[in-house]
C-alpha cells in the first residue's frame, strides 16, 4: 500500500484546490473564494488523485463518490 492510499489526496492537492477556489470565485466577479468554490472546483482537482481501494471498488464506490461524501461531511 503506498503512501497516497493511506493519507488521502496529498499537500499539492489542496494547493491546488485552494489556487482553482481562487480561479472560480474571480471568474464570478468575486474577490475571495468561499466554500461553495471550493464545492465547486473539488470533483475535477481531486477525481485523478483519489484512488479507491480493492474494497471500495468491488462496493462500486468511485472516486467522485469519495469526493462527495467528504463534501457532505
């Protein structure tokens, strides 16, 4: 099991749903994102970095399902 399976998406992924949270809120005419950017943004900078394990896989669980589920919480 690498690293990545254990702890989750990583530190650059969160820069980089922070920087796309930034890019959303500007190109809605606003001058700091809130949390319905960074809702926004999550699915495509976290699907690619997020992988499911065996189990979840086989319950037909995906990444973007991941994604929202930690969104919900």
């Amino acid at each position: 099991m690498s690293v990545s399976e254990r702890w989750g998406a990583g530190p650059r992924a969160s820069q980089f749903l922070v920087l796309g949270a930034k890019a959303h809120a500007l190109m809605r005419g606003k001058y700091s994102p809130d949390i319905e950017d960074v809702e926004a943004i999550a699915l495509p900078a976290l699907r690619h970095r997020i992988v499911p394990s065996f189990n979840a896989e086989a319950d037909g669980i995906t990444a973007d399902e991941i994604i929202r589920r930690l969104l919900a919480e």
